[in-house]
C-alpha cells in the first residue's frame, strides 16, 4: 500500500474511531519441510499448531520423504522455498556437507541446551548443524501367536523353525544399510568389510524384504511373516491394535536414528525459523511426540505415561544408551558399495 493511501486510512481512523477500517496485517509465515502420514500428523499436533498459536506465526507444512527435501534444497540453494526441514539421519549429514544448512545458534535457539547430547549433531568445527525431535529405533518384532519363547539376539533370526518367515528392511528403507552394516559387526566383519555379512545373509530364509515401515507391517499383519527387523513404533501400534506381536530390543543393541530439523541456509526468514526449531524442541512438543507415535524425547526430563514408557525404541527399561546409533559419514561413504554388494550377494540370490 502506497504512503498516501495509508495516511489517508490513518486520518480516516483518528477521526471515527473505527478500527475495523484498517486493513488486516499479513501474518507471518515459514514453510517447514515435514514428513507424511503419522509423522506428519504428529508433528502437526504436537509442534506445528501449538507454535502457531502461541506465537501467532503461520507455519506453511510441505510433506516429503527426506530425498526429496534434499533435492529441493539442492535446487534452492540460493533463494530457497524452505525456512526449517526435517530431515533423517544420514541424509542430514549429506545436507551439511552441501553447506544447505545454516548453523544453529544457541544463543538464538536456547532450548538446544535442555536437549541430551546424542541430540545434538555438530560438524568438524563444532557447528551444530541439527538437533533432533525423537529417536526411533530397528529391533525385533514378532508373533506371540507363532512364537512362545522370545527371540533374544539378532542371530536368532536364522534359526531353522523361523525359515521362510522372516523379513528386514531392504537397503532402500532408511535402516537397511545401517541393519547390514551392524550385522557384519556381529559377525567380525565392518563398514569397510562387508563380506561377512552378506555371506550371513545368504543362508537366510526371508520371506521378504521391505521398502517402508508401512510394507514391513503389511507382512507381520498378513502373517506372511512371523519375526523379523522392524520399527519399534510400528511394532507397537500393531500392538496396539491387539495383534499378537512384540518387540524386543536385541542383546546386541536395537538400531537408532532420529528425526531431526535444521535451519536453511540463505532463508529469509531466519528469526521466525528459529523461534520455530526452539518451540520444537521444547519439553511439551518432545512429550506429546513420545505419547503420539513411540519416539523416544531428545529432550531431558520429559516425564512420559506408563503407556508411552512400555513403548519407547530403547525398550521399558532401557535408555538412549541402549540403541546402537550409526556412524552415517562411514555408512555414506560405503553406501553405493553396500547397495550394489547386497544387490549382488543377496537380492538376486533369494
């Protein structure tokens, strides 16, 4: 509105008294990379609205799967769309190392303080370039109706009576290469030499393997499977639905990532995005996440119901400590090797 037009609305106002003759003030507003589907929906709940009303600024949600989001940031790198993404494990790592990120401030972002350090990732010069909204983890689901004694250790997938009824996340799946690369540790291979591993591999009788959490459910719900690696949190909500099926942090560890946000470089509204990643990861938003969808709170001194407790990625009893968490530099500069040796050994072979 031109400077004219508006000293004329503010005589127009000074002599009636009438307010409502002003025009409304745009509200504020950053567009925020989330996920879909009960992630979104949780962070919607959770984060998205209750930011939104407390500090009146409008948060514009843009769902995609993490590859997405990078490629989005990769395209956008000089005038980006996004103010805030969510990103997973691994992939964050990528976007820090294409400089798409800005750093996040503590003094800016205050609430990075109350989070646990497995919370909070830096880069070689001690930046934080993320901090995460809840951890999930990888463990071992399975039927209570078909299975009496609970599996104990991820070697107990090859026993003979679970041949032909077991399933893992296939490299595709976020977890699939980190599930691999732990398995050769278990079985005296590493990062650098999987051999080991996929000689594991080929003398087990999957049934399938699955791209997506929501496909591994599919198999435990058909019972198409009866014991396999799958998502605690979907384990649980399967649980929930009074499925036979339970889940069991392994001995050797169950395996973790986390959901994880980070300010854009070059956005134009940082002072807003980092109210936003503030209010994220705040001890409200971390509890409602942890009752919503099972992530286990990056937030110290989040008090959780019984019911949440029974269902965090660590197990009842266990902790943060009690996941193993991947070495993402080491599993991205292995990762197109892993794929195509699994592609190779494995997928073809079954």
């Amino acid at each position: 509105m031109i400077t004219s037009t508006r000293s004329v609305l503010a005589a127009t106002v000074l002599l009636t008294g009438v307010g409502a003759a002003l025009p409304a003030v745009a509200q504020e507003s950053i567009t925020v990379a989330t996920y879909g589907g009960e992630w979104g929906a949780a962070m919607q709940a959770c984060i998205i609205d209750p930011f939104t009303r407390e500090t009146g600024i409008r948060v514009v949600p843009e769902p995609g799967v993490s590859g997405v989001t990078l490629s989005k940031l990769r395209q956008q790198k000089d005038s980006p769309t996004l103010d805030v993404v969510w990103l997973d494990g691994g992939v964050s790592e990528v976007a820090a190392d294409d400089k798409l990120l800005k750093p996040i401030d503590s003094a800016k972002v205050p609430a990075v303080a109350g989070l646990i350090p497995e919370g909070v990732y830096k880069d070689e010069a001690g930046a934080v370039f993320a901090v995460s909204t809840g951890f999930y983890s990888v463990g071992l689901a399975y039927s209570t109706r078909d299975i009496k004694e609970a599996p104990t250790s991820w070697l107990d997938l090859w026993k003979p009576e679970y041949a032909g009824a077991v399933t893992f996340p296939s490299p595709a799946n976020a977890m699939g290469v980190p599930f691999i690369v732990h398995l050769a540790g278990l079985v005296g291979g590493s990062v650098e030499n999987m051999t080991p591993a996929f000689d594991k591999l080929k003398q087990l009788k999957v049934s399938a393997y699955f791209d997506s959490a929501g496909a591994g459910t599919n198999l435990f719900q058909s019972g198409e499977v009866i014991v396999g690696a799958h998502y605690a949190n979907s384990a649980y909500a399967m649980r929930d639905q009074k499925l036979p099926i339970e889940f069991v942090v392994p001995k050797e560890g169950a395996i973790g990532g986390d959901i994880r946000l980070h300010l854009v470089a070059n956005s134009k509204k940082q002072e807003a995005a980092e109210k936003f990643v503030n209010y994220a990861i705040g001890k409200e938003p971390a509890k409602c996440m942890a009752e919503k969808i099972y992530v286990g709170p990056a937030t110290s001194d989040v008090e959780l119901s019984d019911h949440a407790k029974q269902r965090m990625p660590w197990g009842p009893t266990g902790s943060i400590k009690s996941l193993v968490l991947p070495d993402w530099n080491q599993i991205n500069a292995n990762r197109a090797a892993i794929i195509e040796a699994f592609n190779r050994n494995v997928a073809l072979k079954k």
